[in-house]
C-alpha cells in the first residue's frame, strides 16, 4: 500500500491497485467518528454506445440505462435489502449517476467490516430479472415526471439539448420515459458485465479508519471472488460540430417569475492546453465575470433585475466546453443584454486572478475538514486526471494570467444558445 501527504492538508492518502484491478484510496481522519465509503464505476449516461466485454461489435442501448442500473443494482436475490441493511447498523446508504459515472455509497460510525463488505457484495451481485425490470420502469417514470416539473431542471437540461447535437451529454441522464420502456434485463447486463468490472472501479474511504485494516478487509475479500480478465473498453467517440443544435428555445410552465438561461459552446481545439487546465481557467474566468462576487452579478441585483444570484455552471467532453449562465427574472431580454455586453470584454487583471488563486487555496484547507470533500475531491482527480493531485497548491500557484490571456484570446463565444421559460 502506497503512502503519500496531501500536501498543506495535514493529510494522508494511502493507495493500493489489487489482483483484480480495483483502485483503493484511504484517508484517515482521527478527529471524526464517522467514515463515509463510495465505490464509483466509470459508467454514465453517456456511455450509449460500446463493444461489449466479449463481443466484437458496437451496441447501442437506450438511453437512461446507467440510472436504470444504479436503480436496479440495490435489487438483491436474497432479502436483504441495501437501505435496511445500512439504517439498521445506525448509516445511511444511497447511490447517483452522473454523465461519466455511477456511485454508490454509506456512511456511519461504527460496523466498518460489515459494512464495506456488505457495499463490495451487493455492487458485485446483480440479480436482474424480466419482473423486477418491468417493475422498476414505473418507479423511474415518477422520478422523471417529477424532475420534468422542476424548471432549473428543464432549463439545465434544455441548454444542453440544444447546445450539442451528436454528444449523447445533450440527454438528461435519467432518460425519457419512452427510453425507459425500452430497458431491458439483457440491456442491464450487457452494460453490467462490461462497465462493472473491478478494473472499471475505485473504492475510496475517508474518515475515523485504519488503513491497514481496511485494505485487509477489502483484499480478502475481493480474493474470494472470479473476475474475468479486464480488457479496455471501446466507446464510440462522435464527430461533434461546432455549431449549436438550436440557438433560442422558449417554453412555458406554471412558475412564479421566468427563468433564462444562455450557453456558451466552446471548441476546445482551439486551445493548447489539456482540457483539465482549459476548464480551470475557464471556471476562473467566468466566476470572476459571472460568479457571486462578480461586478455584473452585483449591478443586477442593484438594478432588481434578478433575485439571486447568477448560476454558472460548466460541462464538457472531449471535445468542447460548455458554459451555462442561468437565473431568474421579470425582464430577459435585458439581463441576457447585460451578460453579453459583459462578456463582450473578457479581459481580466492580473490581481483578479491572484485574489481567486486565495480563494481557491482557502477552499481547499476548508474541505479538508470534512471527509465528504476530502472524498470528492478523489474521486473528481480520479475521473479527470486518472490519479489523485497530491499538491493542489502548486498547481494553483501554477495558474498564471500569460497563459489565461492567450486562453482568453482564442475562446469564442459566438456558438450559443438561450434557453427561456415563461410564465404559462
């Protein structure tokens, strides 16, 4: 088992690569009582399209299948049901899908053996029949009705729709109930068999644990179990065009005050940086023009134009970045005016910069306190960078406004796209 500091965090990460390919990443944190565990595959939503584990070509699920399966992988052949397993021992249990990945995870206090073995057994034991599938469809079909009536959802989710054209990213990642009805158990396994092997996986522990006694527990019992050797998976990349699939949208739903949002698409080509460094920047540069704090978040809500705070949010692939301003407000046209006559000018100074590198810094001392961002941040290295960053102030200190000049000299912003929701 490897030994590295997180530097400045008055941390340890204790690492380790078992027989089977299963990533292992501890950190003990002796000043809380409780431990929080996440077993994370690299499966998400859009994962649509892939050679299965021992085929030869590519199939084509439907959409919704990840979500599905996070749903369907608590199924157990037994009675014993993950929830109640975990509330009974006084923890909490549950699991998300993401675009890239699917989590599942417990916290609590105490029966730590029990407990991560209980988390390894039921993830690694799928149990999908015809009923229980069918059965499940009516369940998933709620929970999209009823994300279907929240209008920050629809406004996320139709920004990205019409932003991308090709990427499957452009769909919400529970699907759509016409999806959804196309799930089948061969569906399930067919992904199940090829996303969820053990060297698709990490497992990461943090809190009041004993690495050495946890590795034990997990290589025992990992050592028990066959698992067929893994080999790279092949996933269909896509041609995405720079252009936006629609560049205005407006719909209307019973709410209060309208809601607008505008996406701007950008061809990571363009830049020469990886686009882990490109998103940094970007996330920088767009916090200080758009974020909480920003001169132009500050004039709105002095002006009553809007009544929270400007969201920014920003997803990529492998290819483009895309960046969303949403918010609320009785006069769109105007603050959709005022956020491009803002972002018409994206120079910045070399102390904004440096005052947002503190910022950074601080928030990084801040979620070291807590064994869910300590978490977190893991598993983000781990899906962006493949490896944890042991360092996060010297990469911090790296950032530079030489290189966010030439970045900010080649960004774009004329592929876009408005999303609107009025008042029905």
């Amino acid at each position: 088992m490897k030994k590295n500091n997180l530097e400045k965090l008055n941390l340890t990460l204790y690492s380790e690569t078992l027989k089977n390919g299963l990533q292992v990443y501890i950190v003990p944190k002796d000043n809380v009582n409780s431990i929080y565990a996440t077993l994370t595959t690299k499966f998400g939503s859009i994962n649509q399209e892939f050679v299965p584990i021992n085929g030869k070509k590519m199939v084509k699920v439907p959409l919704g299948v990840a979500h599905f399966l996070e749903h369907k992988v608590f199924e157990q052949k037994s009675d014993k049901d993950p929830f109640n397993f975990y509330s009974e021992r006084g923890c909490d249990a549950n699991a998300n899908t993401s675009n890239y990945k699917t989590t599942y995870l417990y916290s609590g206090p105490n029966f730590f053996d029990e407990c991560i073995n209980y988390l390894l057994d039921y993830v690694e034991a799928p149990y999908f029949t015809d009923e229980n599938v069918e059965k499940e469809k009516g369940i998933i079909e709620q929970e999209i009705s009823m994300y279907e009536d929240d209008p920050f959802f629809r406004l996320y989710n139709g920004l990205i729709h019409n932003t991308f054209i090709k990427h499957p990213i452009r769909y919400p990642i529970s699907g759509k109930v016409s999806d959804i009805r196309k799930i089948t158990k061969e569906d399930l396994y067919t992904c199940y068999n090829t996303f969820y092997h053990p060297a698709n996986m990490f497992l990461i522990i943090t809190g009041c644990v004993d690495p050495k006694k946890a590795i034990k527990i997990i290589r025992e019992n990992q050592d028990k179990k066959k698992f067929e050797p893994f080999k790279p998976i092949k996933i269909k990349e896509y041609d995405e065009p720079n252009k936006v699939f629609k560049e205005r949208e407006e719909i209307s739903m019973d709410l209060e005050i309208p809601k607008v949002g505008i996406g701007y698409k950008i061809d990571c080509s363009k830049f020469k940086e990886d686009i882990n460094l490109l998103k940094t920047y970007l996330s920088i540069l767009f916090d200080i023009k758009t974020g909480a704090t920003s001169v132009l978040n500050e004039q709105l809500k002095n002006l009553n134009l809007i009544t929270n705070d400007l969201d920014f949010t920003m997803v990529n692939t492998d290819k483009h970045i895309l960046i969303s301003i949403m918010t609320e407000t009785n006069d769109i046209d105007k603050v959709l005016n005022l956020i491009e006559k803002e972002l018409s000018d994206l120079t910045i100074s070399e102390q904004d910069l440096e005052r947002k590198k503190k910022v950074r810094k601080s928030s990084c001392v801040f979620r070291s306190d807590s064994i869910y961002s300590i978490n977190s941040k893991i598993m983000n290295n781990v899906m962006s960078y493949g490896k944890v960053i042991l360092d996060n102030y010297k990469e911090i200190d790296k950032l530079n406004i030489k290189t966010m000049n030439n970045i900010i000299k080649n960004i774009n912003l004329d592929n876009k796209s408005i999303y609107v929701i009025t008042k029905s």
